[in-house]
C-alpha cells in the first residue's frame, strides 16, 4: 500500500468498522426502516471507497476489459448514498405519513432515473484510455462523458443542498440531545460536500476554457470527500448509537458496581446457580441475571441475618461518614456475618416464616458493593465494632 493510497483506505475501513458494529442491531431490528436505512448507507458509501481506490479500479478494468467502468460504478453508488441522505433526514424531519411516503418514493424515483443516465451515458461516451486518478478533468470535454461527470456531481450538490436546508429549517425544533449532535455533525459533512462539488466543478470548468487546475480536482477535491463520508455516517449513527452507548456505560458500571457483592455472596446455592446465557449474551441481561442472583441470596441469607450488628455498625459509622456510606458499611459487615453463617448453618431466627433481609439492605446494594471494595476501610470498622463490644460486656 503507498502513501497515495492511504487517504482512500482510511475512510474505506471506518466506515466498514461502522458497518460490522451495526450489523448486531441489524439482524435485531431488520424491520426497522431507519436501521435498514443506516445500513444501506454504510453499505453504499464503504462500497463507493472501494470502488474508487486506485488499486480497485485497476482491477475492475483488467477484469472487465473496459476502461474506466469503475466510474459509472462508482457514481452510481454516490448517487444511491445521495438518495439515502434525503429519505432519512425526511424519516427524521416527518412523523409518518402518506404524504411523507409519497414524496421518500419519488426521490428514490429521481435517484434510481440518474443512476440510469449514469450509465446511458458512460456507454454511449468514448472513453478508451484508463485514468485511475484524473478521469473527471481528463474527459471533461468528451461528448457524453462530460455530461455523465456533471451528472453525479450536480446531483450530489443539488442532494447536500436540500438536505442541509431541511435540516437547518428543523433545527429549532430538535430537542434530543444525540438527534441535535447527529444533525450538527451532517451540517458539516455536507458543508464539506459542497466543497468537494465546488472545487471538481472549477477544475473542469478550467478544461473547457484551456486552463489546467487538475490538482483541485485530484488533491484538493478527494480530502473534501473523505471527511465528508466519515461525518455523514456519524451524522446519522449518532442518534441511534448515543442513546445506545450512554445505557450501555451505565449497565457496565452498574454490572462492574455489583461484582464485590456477588462475589461475597455467591457461595449461597441461588447466588452460585449457573445460568444458560453465552458468550454474546447482552450485558443488560447479564445485569438483570446479576441483580437477580443477589437478590435471591438476600432471601437465602434472611434466617442468618443479624439485624442487631447492622445496628451496631450503622451507628459506629454515622459520625464520621455521610448516611448512605454508613449504610452500605454496615451492610456489608452484616451480609459477610451472614454468609459466615450460612456457612456454618447456624440460623439466627427461625420460625414458620422465615425472615427477610429489609430495605435498609435492599435499598443500599449500590453502598454495599462499595463498601466490600474497600476491604481495609471495612476490616477498621469491624475492629473498632468489636472494640468497642468488648468494651460493653467488660463494663
């Protein structure tokens, strides 16, 4: 790979790594329309770079035997890409609607009729030499290949245009945080598109009045476009992705959170049951299944409750620290009491009814895990609760 090709591989493999994350939620919600849509989108535009690397249009036409037939591929792509855009910020834009249904098929219409130009012209235009970086300047006065370039560039200019229009007229409106970054982020992508039409449309403009600004065209044009695909496709992930990783941290830190305390009672028979979730199973059930298993030992664990040392401990603590830590240290000092218990099979109270642990555990589990991951600050208390028990019978 050489240091020209970099530039095209980079945006080729973000927007492939796109694609693979969304493939998970994909095969979850393929009847969705706006995840059907978002795929699509990342389809089409990774397809589009790796069509147009350079690598990939020698291979197309060595494999084809016809020169340049990565263009009409190409464009046809980028037009596809440009007719997604507009139904999905129309998606966003519109409550459903006949109206809103009418006017999404009429772009695919329009989109799916120049894709047909593309290649009605590409056929009927004489293009027998092969140019991998300059195509758009080279044949820019060639019957029929020039107007299959101004084809898709004018299209993807007019698409950018009216997308960027609708999205600024609804902006006002967008409450939804992830939607607001989304809309931003394809303002700037489409900015940047319009820069990539700019800068191509004058370097061919240059040709026909006998003026050479090829560079705008094969340097400057091509960084317009790679960023512009990249912000595109954050654009319109980020409003399903945000929501997505904002619930998936807190499970994360929740699951994490919890590990001290199930780790503490899990010698308890429900807390050790083995479950048949796998590798991939969501981490919102693996914290359902966590939170589950720690409340079903607090039910094993309730005859082996010593409510009196969660007392004793809660009243040491509370001088020094604020009420929910001294919670969860007196929580933790009395569930590993308990567990010592249940070990040995020693009840505390028995009855017909066997008791259960009360909220002041229940409702403290988050200061409890806390509390147990800090087994020093713990192992203090617990002497000074002792200290100072040996100091009452001794009295």
């Amino acid at each position: 790979m050489t240091n020209l090709h970099l530039p095209y591989i980079v945006p080729t493999v973000l927007l492939a790594i796109a694609l693979v994350l969304k493939a998970p939620t994909f095969l979850r919600a393929s009847r969705d329309p706006d995840v059907r849509a978002t795929v699509l989108l990342l389809a089409c535009g990774t397809a589009v770079f790796v069509v147009i690397t350079p690598d990939t249009i020698q291979a197309l036409n060595v494999a084809t035997g016809i020169p340049n037939i990565a263009a009409p591929i190409a464009y046809s792509l980028l037009t596809v890409f440009c007719g997604i855009n507009l139904t999905m910020v129309m998606r966003w834009r519109e409550p459903p609607s006949p109206r809103r249904r009418r006017r999404m098929i009429t772009v695919s219409w329009i989109h799916a009729g120049i894709v047909a130009a593309l290649w009605l012209t590409f056929l009927m235009a004489d293009v027998p030499v092969a140019r991998i970086y300059d195509l758009d300047t080279y044949y820019a006065t060639t019957p029929w290949m020039q107007e299959h370039i101004l084809l898709y560039l004018l299209n993807h200019a007019v698409s950018v245009i009216v997308a960027a229009y609708m999205l600024w007229t609804w902006f006002s409106q967008v409450t939804e945080r992830w939607l607001k970054t989304g809309v931003i982020v394809l303002q700037l992508g489409f900015a940047l598109g319009l820069l990539f039409d700019t800068t191509k449309l004058i370097a061919i403009v240059a040709r026909w009045t006998g003026n050479n600004l090829d560079a705008l065209s094969t340097k400057v044009a091509p960084q317009f476009a790679f960023v512009e695909a990249i912000l595109v496709a954050i654009g319109f992930i980020a409003p399903q992705a945000g929501p997505f990783l904002e619930t998936w941290s807190r499970n994360q830190a929740a699951y994490r959170r919890l590990h001290p305390l199930w780790r503490t009672l899990r010698e308890t028979k429900a807390a050790a049951a083995t479950a048949s979730f796998g590798l991939w199973t969501p981490l919102e059930l693996r914290l359902m299944q966590r939170q589950q298993r720690i409340h079903d030992a607090l039910r094993v664990l309730g005859p082996y409750f010593d409510s009196r040392l969660h007392q004793r401990v809660y009243a040491t603590a509370l001088p020094e620290v604020d009420e929910e830590r001294a919670r969860g240290l007196a929580g933790a000092l009395a569930l590993q009491n308990a567990v010592e218990t249940y070990r040995a099979q020693i009840p505390l109270n028995t009855g017909d009814q066997p008791p259960q642990i009360g909220h002041e555990v229940t409702s403290h589990l988050d200061a409890i895990a806390r509390a147990l991951s800090r087994p020093r600050h713990l192992d203090n208390i617990r002497q000074r609760v002792s200290r100072a028990e040996s100091a009452q019978s001794h009295a």
